[in-house]
C-alpha cells in the first residue's frame, strides 16, 4: 500500500507543479479577468463533472471484490454495469448542457455580453470534457483494483502535462476561454483512448465476457449512485464557492480568491492520493474476513505518514506565502492576500487529515454516512463562503472554508467503525499537532524576515520528522523496497 501511496504522490507533485507554473502564464496571457472568468466557466464545468456518479471509486471497489474472489463471472458482471452506467451519463450529460447552459448563465448578472457568449461556447465544449472524464474513471478504478499505480499514475501525469502545456501555449497565442476549453477535449479524448487500450491489456489473463445481471448492475448503480451523492458534498466545496465568488465579487477577485484556493487545495490533493490506496486493500480484506491487526497498523502508519506530509507542506507555503504569491500573480500581494492565503493553507491543512477517514468510509462500504457527512459539510462551508464573501469579501469567502472541517467526522465514523478507540487514534497525532500549530504561531510573528522564516520551518520540520522516524523505526526499509 505504501508504494502505491508513494506512486499516487509522485503524479500529484507533478501535477502540483503544473498547475504553479500554469497559473501565472495564464494570468500574463489573459489578464486577471479573462483569468477569472475562465476559473469561472471551470467551475461550472467541475459542478457538471458531479455527474461522473463515483465510477472511478465503483470500479475501484468492486474490481477489487471479484479479484479477491477469483470469480471472472462476477468481474465481468462488474465490467459491464460500469460501462452501461459509464455510457448513459455520457449522453445525459451532453444533452442536458448544450440544452440548459444558456438558460443557466442568464441568471449570472456579474457577466458581460460578451462574457456570456464566450462561456456558453466553453460550457458546451467543457460537457464533452465531462463525458470523456466520465469514461476514463472506470478504466482508472479498474487499473487501480488491479494494483497498477504506477501506471495509473503515470498516464494521468502525462494528460496533466500534456493539458497544461497545451494551455499555455495556446494563452500565450492569443486564444480564447473557449479555445482553452477545446483544447482541454482534444487532450482527454486521446488519453482516455490510452487508457482503454491498457485496461484491455490488463484483463488479457482473464476470461471477460458479456453477462447481464439486473442485480449485480442495481448493486454498482446503488453504490456508484451513494458515493456520487456523498462527493457531491466535496465538488460543492470545491467548485461552487468559486461560481459564487465570482457571482458576487466579480471575476478579478475570483482570481485571486481561485488562486489562493488552488494552491491551498494542492494539500488536500497530495493526502488524498497518498491514502487513496486504502480503498481496494480494504474492499478486498473485507472479502477475506479482514485481518485486523494488519488494517489497524496501516490505518496508524498512514494517518501518521499522512499528518506529517500535510505538516510540511503547509508550513512550507505558510513559509513562502508572500514570495509565492508574487510568482503567480506577477505582482506585489498585498498584506490581506498573503493573509488570506495563509489562512487558506492553515484551514486545507486541518482538513486534509480526514482523507484516511474518507477513504476508511469507502472501503467499508459505508457509504450512507460517508455521503451525509459530505453533503453538510459541504452546504455549510458554501453558506458561510457566500456569508463572508458578501459582508468581508476576499478575507471572509477564504474563511468561510472552516465549514468545511464537519469532515472530521468521516475520520471518526471511520475509526469506530474498524473499532479503533478515539483516544488512540487521536494520540497517534497529537504531537506534530502541536508541532504544527507552534509553528504556524513563529512563521506568522516572524512574517518580515525570510532567513527567519526559514530556519524556524527548517528546526520544527525537523523535530516533526524525527518523532516520526522513532515512531516507525523500519520506515526505512518499507520505502527503500517500495521504490
């Protein structure tokens, strides 16, 4: 599990650092409004991308099942469900937007004319993005169950690389929200071809066949349908705060605010793919009456591994905020950004930590709570970010993210559920808590002076990673036959 957890993270540095060197040339080729409409009109796309039901998670789980189980039968049942599911919400997606999206943006006043244009144009194309996107979360779930991380991780690198890439250099050539967005279909079309070619060669050992099972499709359907309800909660985090910035503040500091966001999610993102391994691996022990000393040790080692990265990662962009922020947006930050982004930082860093729990959830099959928890969270942290949008603007919208720490009880749903006592859990991470918040507490009374900043990151990082070593002695050589 760690060495997938080690892949998964390798292709979100990637990414992560994609996205850094994106958004400043984006910004310099379009100008911070034409930057924030398109944030804008990707949002938009990233709430139709709800649609995508979980199949990625489904494929992942029940894969994972029927491999345990040895029942070919059984996989092709799974395999099928999750095409037909995968291919009805392609066509309801693409019907539906080109049919809905004029009427939607006409209640967007904050748009110009012209803006309305360009994002109905881009919205249209941006529902093929979607569909593609739907096709390729099977084939990912599938490689996933299969245990191919790092192939999985390396052809999503490549589509990050090859997106990226491809929108700077058609910004830098004069093109057009719309021509982003175009560009963005051609290149998840053609790696969603790749993916299928390489999800046939995997099952090339197994006898896959058509069988239609009404029951087996209810149960993928009823289970991709849960967790789709449940990341709902999330995209409604993750994406409808920026339709709401930009309907209230305007497309300049939805900008911003989409910036500080966007580096501040990069926390979250990297502890999601480290634990995302958990699922398949708990799908299948369950099948074998899981062995629960096993499960309770990598729920410990990963929680642990978990927390520090998040420690270190946020301390380091609490750290660089000013100077990070100057790169991105090609200018001097004032001191109510650099503070909205390091409370942004401080705020996803917390909130990150339930990614075990997320997943813990999943992996049980627990999806009910799970998808209950996500939906709240997500509607309060939307009602406080148009609350603190509307009465604080830029420094109250990023607040208005807290509402999204009611995920913590993903972590401690999940924790009860595999009988793990809350003071035990909870005493596994104290100490670099405590570690973390000092810290953050020094880096921010010491904001003026850079070397200053970075000895103390440098002391405590240190002291934080040194507790971990002596509380996983053979760490060491977990990693060094991981890699």
């Amino acid at each position: 599990m760690l060495r997938s957890g080690i892949y998964n993270i390798a292709s979100v540095a990637i990414r992560t650092v994609l996205s850094v060197i994106t958004i400043p040339f984006l910004i310099r080729s379009l100008g911070l409004d034409d930057y924030g409409l398109w944030l804008f009109v990707s949002s938009l796309v990233g709430l139709i991308g709800f649609m995508e039901l979980g199949l990625s998670t489904a494929a992942a789980y029940f894969v994972s099942h029927d491999l345990a189980a040895e029942d070919d039968k059984l996989l092709s049942a799974s395999l099928i469900a999750l095409g037909i599911i995968a291919a009805l919400l392609c066509i309801i997606v693409i019907i539906v937007v080109w049919i809905s999206a004029g009427i939607v943006l006409f209640y967007f006043v904050g748009l110009s004319d012209d803006d309305h244009i360009i994002a109905l144009r881009s919205l249209q194309i941006g529902a093929i993005v979607v569909a593609l996107r739907i096709l390729q979360g099977p084939l990912i779930g599938l490689k996933q169950a299969l245990q191919q991380y790092l192939l999985t991780s390396l052809l999503i690198s490549i589509q990050a690389v090859i997106i990226n890439t491809g929108l700077i250099i058609v910004a830098w050539f004069g093109g057009g929200i719309d021509d982003l967005m175009l560009w963005s279909a051609l290149s998840v079309a053609s790696m969603t071809i790749i993916h299928a070619i390489f999800a046939s060669w995997l099952l090339r050992g197994h006898r896959i066949c058509f069988i239609w099972d009404q029951k087996h499709i209810r149960d993928v359907t009823r289970y991709s349908a849960t967790t789709w309800a449940a990341s709902f909660g999330g995209i409604l985090f993750s994406q409808g705060d920026r339709v709401i910035i930009g309907t209230l503040l305007g497309t300049q500091i939805l900008a911003i605010y989409g910036v500080i966001i966007n580096v501040a999610n990069q926390i979250n993102t990297l502890a999601a793919w480290l634990i995302q391994p958990l699922l398949p691996s708990l799908s299948a022990n369950l099948t074998n009456s899981y062995q629960k000393d096993t499960i309770k040790e990598n729920i410990r080692l990963s929680l642990q591994t978990c927390t520090v990265l998040i420690i270190f990662l946020g301390a380091t962009l609490i750290c660089f905020a000013p100077e990070l922020l100057i790169i991105i947006i090609n200018r001097q930050a004032s001191a109510s950004e650099i503070f909205a982004l390091q409370i942004a930082v401080i705020i996803y860093s917390i909130y990150s930590i339930n990614s075990i729990g997320y997943y813990t959830l999943l992996g049980l099959n627990r999806t009910t709570i799970f998808m209950l928890i996500q939906i709240l969270s997500g509607l309060i942290s939307l009602a406080l970010v148009a609350l603190g949008a509307y009465f604080f603007g830029l420094l109250g919208a990023v607040g208005g993210n807290i509402g999204y720490w009611g995920v913590f009880l993903l972590t401690t749903y999940g924790m009860y559920y595999l009988n793990i006592r809350r003071h035990e859990w909870v005493s596994w991470i104290t100490l670099p808590l405590l570690g973390f918040f000092v810290l953050i507490f020094a880096l921010l009374l010491s904001s003026d002076n850079i070397f200053l900043r970075i000895s103390i990151l440098l002391i405590v990082t240190t002291m934080i990673l040194l507790w971990f070593i002596s509380k996983n002695r053979d760490i060491i050589d977990i990693l060094r036959r991981s890699i």
